[in-house]
C-alpha cells in the first residue's frame, strides 16, 4: 500500500510541476533561513571548543552605577569584580579579562589591525583553546606582567609566513611580546573566547584600570554545577550593595548593580537593554520562537492552498475510490503521505541548501572566523521545521477531502 501511495505522490507532483515547484520553493527557503538563524543561535550558546563549560559558566559583562541625576552603564572595572567577584560559593573557577579591542602593528611596512584581548591564568583554564603550538599564558606570567603572548593562527600567517611564530617577538601598539602559543582562530560571536592576540592583564599601558569600578572588563566564572548558579547571583547582589565609592564617585553615585548572566541572558540583556537583575530570557525565547512561526506561517498557508488546489483536480478520483469503498481513513492516510513526500523532497533541498549557505558565511568575512554548520541539534530543528510543513499544509486539505460526498465528487464537487 505505502509502495502504491509513493508512485501516485510523484505520478501528481509531476502533473502540476509548477505548482511543485512553488512549494518546493517556499519550503526550502523557509527552512534555509530557519536553520542558517539557528546554526547562528546554536553557535553562540551550545557549549563547544574553545567555551566547552558554557553551560556551567556565568558571564559578569555588565553593570551600573546611579544617583539622584546620574546613570553610568557598561562594562565593570577591574576593582569591582577583583574585590567583590573573588571567592564566591559554588565557583570553582574566575576570570578577569577584557573586551577585545583593535591593535596596531606594522609589519613590512604593512599595517595591521588586530583585536587583542587581555587576560589572567584563569581564564586559560577555563577556556580549553586547541593549541597548534607553545602553551598558554599563565598565572605566573600575570602575576609578573611577562610580555608574553598567545596569537591565533591568522595572525602567525600575518606576522610570520610560512614560520613558526612560538619564540619569536611581536610589536602591539608599540609594545613587545614574546609567542608563546599559537591557537586555532575563534569565531567573533564567541565574545569571552574571540581575540587575535592574547596577552596578560598586568601588561596593560596604563594601570589605573586596578582601580576603576566602571571599566572595560568581564569576569567568567566556572561554577561546579548549574544547581549553584541562584546561590552565586545571590551572593553577587549582596556584595553590590557592599560597594564603597571612592571619593570622585561618592559625589554622584549611591548605588551600583553588577549581574552574571548565562549566555542566553547575555543575549536576552543586550536585545532589550536590560538593566534588571532578571534579564527575562523566557520572553526572548518566546519572541524569537513567535518570529519564527510567524515566518513558517505565510509559506504553510500558500501549501494549504496548493494542496486544497490539487485535491480539487482530483475530485473525481476521490469519488471513484470512495464508490468502490475505499474509507475516509484510507484516503487520508493517502494524501498525508503525498504531502509528506512533498515535503521531505523540499525539506532535503532546504538542507542542501543551509550547507551551501552557512559554507558561503563561513568563507566570507561578514563573522570574523565564523564557523557554523548544520550539527546534529541544527539537523533536529530542521527535521521539526519540516514535519511542521507537513502536517500543517497537509492534514486539514485531507480532512476536508474525506469528506466529500462520492456523488458530487464524481460530478467534480467543491470542497464545502
């Protein structure tokens, strides 16, 4: 029966190819879109090399100090998050380290332009970077201010083609670093991972980031268990209101709000500017998920049509089967595997096509070393998408079918 329903599914799409060729279109560019967006989404928040404990890490990038007249948001300094982010319960690890941000260098008379991210030890141990050469940064080498670096594999092609860069100095904004390490590139919307050249936080030019409440930093931490992350933004939001201003702020500034955030709050924080402490990733999820239904809907609805189209055609043929006994169960099972088919082949050309795309993206320099693919959790979304597609665009035309009357089917009647 199931071989008989396969033959007469290819036998109708190819009757109407134009109209096969508009659903197969419409589905396929509905399901590239879907899963270029989600490839986009899964590589910022699925745990995976160089931040394979992002599920268990907790990202302080944000905070906030007011007054009576005054707001001052952004990044938190150094002094905030060293001397109120240490030893917190339930962490097992933290970091202190910047935002990348653009270096110069010249090389041959070339200039380039890097981003270059200071860290601490930690943030080495955190962070499993893939080490083509050398090692990473230490706490020996912060503690110290060495004039170490680690640099990503674009760079040592920049700075040294067709060498070894482990050992040898670089220049970055007039200073001097040893390699120490050379690591595989990081996609730019790995913001904690992403840099051309690492170097310790104690080179810094200047020093007086020690003492900044307000700054340009991050703190990462690696807790034991997600079961502890309440017990540490707990923690967090009574040491804030710990917080001593120095003088020069005391005078127009009273309060200070610092958050760690997992990366889905990250995201949900930035879109909607959040200053609170609950960022509300839920409606960020409940947005995003509306959108994309609300874009599945328009080609779903073009297939009802299609597909209602198609069973007109066939009246007579529904009114023949259903004079010879065929049941309404039957017919529908019948038309839901045409429609099934139908979707599978546009669902197979929407894959096809994501691959070439997210490989388009991937050599292009729209994300700096930008890496996505269809993995196994992209492929599960897709395959969601696409029995959406078929029983969305195929249950109600087979319903309202089945209940056509067979006399008025054979005399071509109208679905009622």
């Amino acid at each position: 029966m199931l071989k008989n329903y396969v033959k007469i599914a290819f036998l109708v799409l190819k009757r109407r190819k134009f109209f096969t060729f508009i659903s197969l279109f419409a589905i396929s560019f509905t399901l590239v879109v879907l899963i270029v967006v989600s490839s986009i989404f899964d590589h910022v928040l699925a745990p995976m090399a160089p931040e394979i404990n992002k599920d268990r890490s907790l990202t302080m990038f944000f905070a906030e100090i007011k007054g009576k007249d005054s707001i001052w948001n952004g990044n938190p300094g150094y002094k905030l998050l060293n001397d109120y982010a240490r030893n917190l319960p339930g962490v097992e690890l933290m970091s202190i380290h910047s935002e990348s941000s653009p270096a110069i260098s010249y090389v041959r008379g070339q200039k380039i332009v890097s981003a270059l991210k200071h860290t601490d030890g930690e943030y080495w141990k955190i962070l499993q970077f893939k080490f083509l050469a050398g090692s990473p940064i230490t706490t020996e080498d912060e503690k110290n201010a060495n004039f170490v670096a680690v640099i990503n594999q674009n760079t040592q092609e920049k700075f040294f083609p067709g060498q070894s860069a482990v050992g040898q100095q670089i220049e970055v904004d007039d200073q001097k670093f040893q390699v120490v390490g050379v690591v595989e590139n990081v996609s730019q919307l790995r913001n904690s991972a992403y840099a051309d050249i690492w170097v310790p936080l104690s080179t810094s030019k200047n020093a007086a980031y020690k003492t900044e409440l307000m700054g340009s930093c991050i703190a990462t931490l690696l807790a034991k268990s997600r079961a502890d992350f309440p017990a540490i933004k707990a923690e967090i939001a009574a040491r804030m209101k710990t917080v001593e201003f120095p003088t020069e702020l005391k005078k127009e500034y009273e309060q200070i709000s610092c958050f760690a955030d997992t990366a889905l709050e990250v995201l949900s924080r930035e879109a909607f500017n959040s200053v609170e402490a609950n960022p509300n990733p839920s409606r960020f999820i409940g947005i995003l998920l509306g959108l994309m239904t609300l874009f599945m809907l328009l080609p779903a609805i073009n297939l009802i049509n299609i597909n209602v189209s198609r069973i007109l055609e066939r009246a007579s043929e529904v009114g023949v089967r259903k004079a010879f006994g065929a049941s309404s169960r039957t017919l529908v099972a019948q038309f839901i595997t045409e429609n099934l088919i139908l979707t599978s082949l546009g669902g197979l050309l929407g894959f096809v096509g994501s691959m070439l795309t997210l490989q388009l993206i991937n050599h292009s320099s729209i994300i700096q070393y930008g890496s996505f693919q269809v993995n196994y959790r992209v492929f599960f979304y897709g395959i969601i998408i696409t029995v959406f597609f078929s029983l969305f665009s195929g249950v109600y035309p087979a319903w309202r079918m089945s209940k056509l009357n067979p006399v008025e089917a054979l005399k071509g009647g109208s679905l009622r």
